[in-house]
C-alpha cells in the first residue's frame, strides 16, 4: 500500500502555484475541473509522485488548524537541501532553522495557505522499528506482542 497523492485546498490557484512550481520548481502536469467546477490541478513533486490541489475552499480562520499536519518533500544531495533553503529565504517565506535528525537533517515553512511543509535530506537509511515509542498506543502494543 502507499499514498496515491495528497490533497490541500487553497482559496488563490495562483499564489499556490507560484509558491510549488515557481518558487520550489515543482511540475505542474494536470489541470482538470470538479462536477461542480472548481479547479483541480495536480502537482509533480519527484519520485513519480504528487499531490492535488483545489480551489474554491473557504480556508480556516486565523489561528484554526489545518487538515493537513505537512507535507515532507525530500531532495537527494546536500546542494538541493542547501538550494530550496536559501532560495525560500530570498523569496521572503519563514523557515525555521535547520533541524538535525538521526536520518539526516530538515526545516520547516508554510505554504501561501498556511499548510506547513518541510523538505528533508536523508543521510542514514531510516530503520523500520515499531519500538520507537516507549509508551506506545494498544494497537502498537498487540503489533509488538505478535512479533
């Protein structure tokens, strides 16, 4: 099983645009309407991989939640990591500072809706594990029992 795609909803098709395929060099490769006529457009992020976005939504309120916690966008070598960081930042979004992980190292930002997105580097393979939880929730306990 994986994912197919995520969907995000944006009330400027432009601005969302302008932000993925300008500003991060994403690939536009579909456009297409809803029955009820909104736009659909789908977004190649690499990897063989997308996400659509439509438009026509009423955005929650200032301080409200989003639906979508983030999108992780990886990129391949230290130079493309380095690149989107510095080129977010002469384009004026907020990112958050650079985070070192036991995988390898990420940051944070928000798209013009206010959906949080983070690009990753991997340098270590990420090990399977269902023990990363110390206190883990019981459908993850009876998973560890089983094994």
């Amino acid at each position: 099983m994986y994912i197919d795609h995520v969907g995000i909803n944006t009330n400027d098709m432009e601005a969302t645009l302008q932000f993925y395929c300008g500003i991060l060099g994403m690939r536009l490769v579909r456009t297409t309407r809803t029955p009820d006529g909104r736009r659909h457009y789908n977004v190649e992020i690499g990897g063989g991989s997308a996400f659509a976005v439509f438009d026509g939504a009423e955005l929650p309120a200032a301080g409200e939640r989003q639906h979508v916690n983030h999108l992780a966008l990886p990129v391949d070598t230290l130079e493309e990591f380095d690149a989107a960081y510095q080129r977010l930042k002469d384009h004026g979004v907020a990112v958050t500072e650079i985070i070192e992980r036991g995988y390898g190292k990420t940051f944070y930002f928000s798209d013009p809706n206010g959906i949080r997105l983070q690009i990753e580097l991997k340098t270590k393979e990420d090990a399977d594990s269902l023990e990363g939880d110390p206190d883990p929730v019981p459908y993850v306990r009876a998973l560890l029992q089983q094994a």
